[in-house]
C-alpha cells in the first residue's frame, strides 16, 4: 500500500533494457581491447582496435535480440527440406 508504482512487465521497461546494453557494451568494449593490448605486445593498436570490434560486435548482437530482434542462435537447415539432385544418364 506504501508503493503507488505502477509495475510494468520487463519486455516494456525500456529504460531496463538501454542500460543492460550500455553495460554489455562497455564491459565488452574495455574487456576485449584489454585482452587486445596485453595478447600482442607488437602490433598493439591493431590488436585493441581489433579486440574492441569484437567487443562492440558482440554486445550488438545481444542488444539486438534483447529489443526483439533477431535470435543470436539461428537453427541450421535442415537437409530434408533441400530438394534432391537430379542425376543424368549419358
């Protein structure tokens, strides 16, 4: 009776959702382009600019889905549904 809050269920609670993604990016970001700096001591800016796309990549893609995007983990095609080949007799 204390709480006049109204509750929102969390598939709607945006404000929930922007700062999970603005943590998984940085977290990602500084993670991935210090494993870059420390990985390789003599190409160290390639590594970091390379580890921090991975990082950004990576949050992106899990970003993307936690808006309703699309699923990081597509199923495979299934070999039953590809038609089958047609052999010619010569």
């Amino acid at each position: 009776m204390g709480d006049d809050k109204e509750l929102t269920p969390s598939k709607y609670d945006m404000n929930a959702k922007w700062d999970a993604c603005i943590d998984l990016t940085l977290r990602r970001f500084v993670y991935s382009s210090l494993a870059g700096a420390f990985g390789s001591p003599v190409t160290r800016w390639a590594s970091v600019a390379f580890g921090a796309g991975i990082g950004i990549g990576s949050a992106y893609t899990d970003c993307s889905s936690l808006f309703g995007g699309y699923s990081p983990k597509l199923a495979p095609p299934k070999l039953d549904d590809a038609p089958a080949p047609k052999e010619q007799v010569e």
